[in-house]
C-alpha cells in the first residue's frame, strides 16, 4: 500500500499514536486505545477502540482502516489474525 493510500489509521499503542502525530499524520487518525492520553486536544477527534490488550475489534472494523498499527508482543495472537483478515493489505 502507498503511503498516500493510508488515510484511516488505527492505532493500538499509545507511543506508537503519538508517534502518528508528532510526523503530521493525526488528521489520519480514526481510532486508538483509551491509554492514548498524550497529545489529548490533537485526539479529540479520534474513536476509542478499548485498551491495549483487549481491543473492540468490531469497533476497529466498523471505522474501516486502512492501516492497523499493533505490537505484535504485546497483543493477542487472536486479535492479530481477526485484524489481519479484515484489514486490507
């Protein structure tokens, strides 16, 4: 996918959100973690998808991403793979 083609962003860990936003992509965000409280007025906008280990995947599906950002140690293997299924390439 070209990066140009990213323009709905989960994130599911909240370092790697404020990352998003400190290089200019937060208007590209549609969903984080509720642990995601850095940068607070810049993700107003943003949906909270649940925490970091146990993600509303429906939530997340339901806001058609076109990128999921997710730390795979960190995240259950399950939740990974329902992601992978329904989140483009």
């Amino acid at each position: 996918m070209a990066p140009d083609e990213v323009d709905r962003i989960v994130s599911l860990v909240p370092s790697t959100t404020e990352s998003v936003c400190l290089l200019g992509a937060g208007q590209r965000l549609v969903g984080c973690t509720r642990y995601c409280t850095a940068l607070r007025e810049q993700l107003r906008h943003v949906a909270r998808i649940g925490g970091t280990k146990n993600p509303d995947r429906e939530a997340i599906a339901a806001l058609q991403p076109s990128l999921v950002l997710a730390n795979a140690e960190e995240k259950r293997t399950e939740d990974l793979d329902w992601l992978r299924a329904r989140v483009p390439p």
